[in-house]
C-alpha cells in the first residue's frame, strides 16, 4: 500500500472521528454483561442488535447465530474445551460478511460484545454504562475489553468505505458473546463454520502485538479430615493441616517447571493458590478443607495433558505417604481450561501487520507474550487458522473499577485496522 493511501486514510479519519468515536460511546452506553460468568446468562441482546443494524447500513451480509449448549457440550467432547451449563436464553453471535475478489485473501476481526458487571457502581467516578471522555480518555464499562477493539474493526471498514477506497478481499467480523465465560461465543462460531485466511482478535494489547499467550487450568482439591476439640487436637485429624503438606509438594513441582521451561515471550510456567477455605473456629480441629489452583503453563513446550498428570501425580504421592491421605485421598475437580496460543514470528499474517502498523504509526511494533488467555487460542490451535492479537486499550483495565481507553488509540486502531486489510487481503 502506497504513502498516498494512507495520508487519504488519515485525513479521511480526522474528518470523521467525531462520528467514529460516536458510534463507540453508543454501544458502551448498551449494558451487555456476563450473569455468574454466563453460567446464569447474559445480557448481550441489546448489543448485538445494535450491531446487526450498523453491520446492514454498512452493507454486510449478516448472520445471527443463536447459542446452544449442545453445541458447546460437543466442541468440550471434539476439541477439551467448552464450558457447559450456561443460561443462553436470548444470546447469540453475530457475523458480518463484506464480501469481495474472492480471489483475494480474506481477513477475520474477532471481538466479544459481553462485558464483565462492573462491582460496585458508587466506586465509579462516573456511572460505568455512561461513557464520558475526560482528557482525551474515554470511561466506561467494556471501553478496553473489549468495545474498542471490536468497534475499531467495524470503523476501519466504514473508514475504507468513507475514503472510497474497495476492499481488495472480504471482511469478516464475528462479534461473539459469553467470552467472559470463558469463550463459548468464539467456540460455537467455529463449530458453525467460520473461516478465513487469517484472524485479528481485538481485545487490548497495550498497542503491542501478541503473538502468544499462556494456557490455563483450574483446579479444586477438596480435603476431609476428622472433627473434635483443639485440646484433643491428637483425637482429630486436620484438614488444613493435609492441605498445607499437599500445597507445598505442588510448590515444589512449580519450582521445578520454572528450571526446566523458557520461552522468548512468555514468562515462566507458574502455578498459583488462589483459594483457601476451611474449619470453623480456632478451638475445633477443621474436618474440611479445599483449595483453588490456577495453573499457567507455556503453549507448545507443555500440554494440558502433561499438567493434569504431573498435578495429579503430585496429589498421590503426598496422598500415599499419609497413612490418613491414603484411605481418604482429596477431591480434585478440573472447573476451567483453555490451551496456550502462539503464532509463528515470521508468518506473513505477521509481517503485513508490522507493515501496516508502521505506516499508520510511523514506528516499528513490539511483538510480545500475553500471561492471559484469550479467544486468541481457539482461533489457532482447534480453527487452525493464523491469528495474531492487537487492540486499543490495556490489559490492567480489564474488570477495573473505572475501566477507560484513550481516545487516540482507538482511532489508531482503526487506521492501523484498514491498512492492514489493504496490506494483507491483497
């Protein structure tokens, strides 16, 4: 793509901004968020109408597609992953199709319209669901995670159309819902068959591009142990205590992980307890006890197969040496998971996008590693599809209190958005 495209592409964004930022703080202002994590369901319909309605005055050949837990029950049964038992009364994905030279390569936007609730309201300066721009930065719940982004790609096609410029291949954008949840909205959209020859998932990247992210299993060990009076603590068996011997054996497997596994994007392979519940009173040996684990594991080096035994095994052996442990082994429940993600340096998906960034920015891209998981694996590992990840707004403001995104990356994401479309459809 020439200089000349792009001075056309910016001076078209400048005139147009207002209306750009415009449509941004419409759909912010739309209370599309996640119930129980979308195991109670989901408030996205709003939203997603919304878009239908955009994506048709600007053309598109739409598709709503209505979410289904027998879908996702057999992408868990096909693929390991999927999250089962949500509430999907009135969610659904929506695909917008701009279609041209089918000769040329096609280009996927991939965002989720489902925001996390926003806490306690009376903690936010301004009210989460009212987007307002204070110096340049604009507030509101989803702004960063991920209405940005999702928008962005939307208005670089609008940009590309409003400079009278023809998209050299087709464009899709899939705006998927229960991604809070854990990714079933991009799951289904997968299952329902969505291709293309490359992929842009859009969540906030700190204007950085990722091109890896860590995989993630969650783990509950549940302990029982022996009730009775602390003064005949000898009479009891605690359960805190087999909790703590069995926290430390894991410790000592993350430790050895952390000497054994590198990677130039990510960092080390780490396992965290989150949580830890158990007794009743100072003065009564507790005859229960769990913890909550979040293991993080990096993609290709390790498996989601390798974690669960090496856990496991762990679990055992501490189980074994315990004459109690060993006629009362722990519960271990596996309540979430999700694959690593990582994208080859020098693909071409790649390199048209540090091109596009350049001319639109004038500076050379970082590409880096991700410790959160995104939709960005399920677009590479079980689609199989080139997928790189960049957005505006940062990962820190994901779920925060007063969650923002400046104004000026927003519209450089849609300029970067539209050069790459040019570049990589090509």
């Amino acid at each position: 793509m020439t200089n000349q495209v792009n001075t056309k592409l910016k001076e078209t964004l400048e005139k147009n901004k207002q209306e750009y930022i415009g449509y941004l703080k419409d759909l912010i202002a739309i209370d599309t968020r996640d119930l129980g994590h979308g195991i109670d369901g989901g408030l996205e319909k709003e939203g997603q109408e919304y878009l239908i309605k955009l994506f048709e005055k600007l053309g598109a050949d739409v598709k709503v597609d209505p979410m289904k837990e027998e879908v996702i029950q057999q992408f868990y049964k096909d693929h390991g992953e999927g999250n089962l038992g949500h509430n999907y009364d009135d969610r659904f994905n929506v695909y917008a199709s701009f279609k041209a030279d089918p000769s040329k390569k096609s280009l996927m936007f991939n965002g989720h319209i489902d925001v996390m609730p926003p806490g306690d309201e009376t903690l936010w300066d301004n009210p989460p669901f009212e987007p307002v721009i204070k110096d340049g930065i604009l507030y509101g719940r989803g702004t960063a995670d991920m209405k940005g982004g999702l928008m962005a790609a939307i208005m670089a096609v609008k940009l590309l159309k409003d400079a009278e410029i023809d998209l050299p291949g087709e464009v899709i954008i899939t705006s998927v819902c229960d991604e809070e949840g854990g990714g079933n909205g991009s799951m289904q959209a997968i299952a329902s068959g969505q291709r293309a020859d490359g992929v842009v998932v859009c969540e906030g990247t700190d204007q950085e591009l990722i091109l890896a992210h860590m995989g993630f299993v969650f783990f509950r060990v549940e302990f029982s142990g022996i009730a009775c009076h602390s003064g005949m603590k000898t009479k009891g068996v605690n359960a805190i205590e087999k909790a703590i011997k069995t926290i430390n054996a894991l410790n000592e497997l993350e430790h050895k992980w952390l000497l054994k596994y590198k990677h130039p994007l990510l960092p080390p392979p780490n396992l965290n307890i989150g949580v830890i519940k158990g007794g009743t009173a100072g003065s009564t040996v507790p005859d229960e006890c769990y913890f909550e684990t979040c293991v993080h594991y990096l993609p290709n080096l390790m498996s989601k197969k390798q974690i669960e035994e090496e856990f496991m095994d762990t679990i055992n052996r501490v189980a074994k040496s315990d004459p109690f442990l060993e006629k009362n082994p722990p519960k271990v429940t596996i309540y979430q998971a999700g694959n690593g993600f990582e994208m080859d340096l020098d693909h071409g998906l790649v390199n048209s996008f540090k091109n596009s960034f350049k001319l639109a920015m004038d500076k050379e891209v970082k590409a880096v590693g991700s410790p959160a998981g995104c939709d960005s694996r399920l677009w590479r590992s079980i689609a199989k599809m080139p997928t790189i990840q960049f957005g505006p707004g940062s990962l820190k403001m994901a779920h925060a209190i007063n969650e923002c995104v400046p104004v000026e990356e927003y519209l450089n994401a849609i300029l970067i958005y539209a050069n790459l479309i040019l570049d990589y459809c090509k």
